[in-house]
C-alpha cells in the first residue's frame, strides 16, 4: 500500500472508478492529498468577473462534494490543495516533489467512448513524473 498519494483532480471528475482504484492502494497510515490546479485562463476570466480566488476555491470544493463523501464512508484519510498555475506543469512539479509515492489521474479522454488516447494532462504527467502513476480509465 501507499502512504502518500497524489490525487489530480479535475472538479468535473466523473469516473468512479478511479475513486476505486484509489481504495485499493491506500492502506493504515496513508493520505491522499486531493490536487485541484486552477488554470490561469479560469484566474484572468474569473478577475473580470470579480470572483476572488477563495471563491473559486469554494465552488470547486463543493463540487468535489461526492469524491469527499466517498472518501468518509470509505475511511480514507485527506487533504485538499489548490494550486495556479498549468495543470500539467503543477501536478508535474508536485509529483517529482518526493513528497508523494505514487500519482492518481483519471483520463478524462477515456470518458468519451470515441476516445482511445490519453489526455494532455495524463499524457505529460505519465512521461515526466519519477513516481508511479496510475490512470484510470
């Protein structure tokens, strides 16, 4: 099992596997941190719309409402962070931190039935992290 996992999540975060997968690997004394990286275009577009970045914060966290729940019912222990930054680049960072034993992502692009690739962010984080990464699916 893991001790400390990176979870890059995306608040539109539908696969429910991945939050599977993630029970699978976790064991007594582990602690999934919880990255959500708030891209600069979402930061300039919410500043002309003067949302503050403890708001944006909060929306996302309430969207992130049934990841939360699941992991209280399944006794998984947590963290949240929020970063600003590329998504790519801070989960990249982060990873190759040695804070973390393994990275978690789901591939978005797996959601569409059409798609059989990895996104960009799995992609870069797959090629440039010196941990494990697991991607679900």
């Amino acid at each position: 099992m893991y001790k400390n996992i990176l979870f890059g999540i995306d608040t539109e975060m539908k696969n429910q596997k991945v939050l599977e997968q993630i029970n699978h690997l976790v064991g007594e004394g582990s602690q999934v941190t919880l990255l959500n990286v708030v891209a600069d275009k979402d930061l300039q577009a919410s500043v002309r719309m003067g949302v503050h970045l403890d708001e944006i914060q909060e929306k996302r966290q309430e969207a992130m409402k049934h990841v939360l729940d699941y992991f209280h019912e399944q006794n998984i222990q947590y963290k949240i962070e929020f970063a600003k930054g590329n998504p790519k680049t801070e989960l990249v960072h982060r990873a190759n931190s040695g804070d973390f034993d393994i990275v978690v992502l789901s591939n978005r692009k797996a959601e569409d039935t059409d798609k059989m690739v990895l996104g960009s962010v799995s992609h870069k984080v797959a090629k440039r992290a010196k941990i494990p990464v697991l991607i679900v699916k």
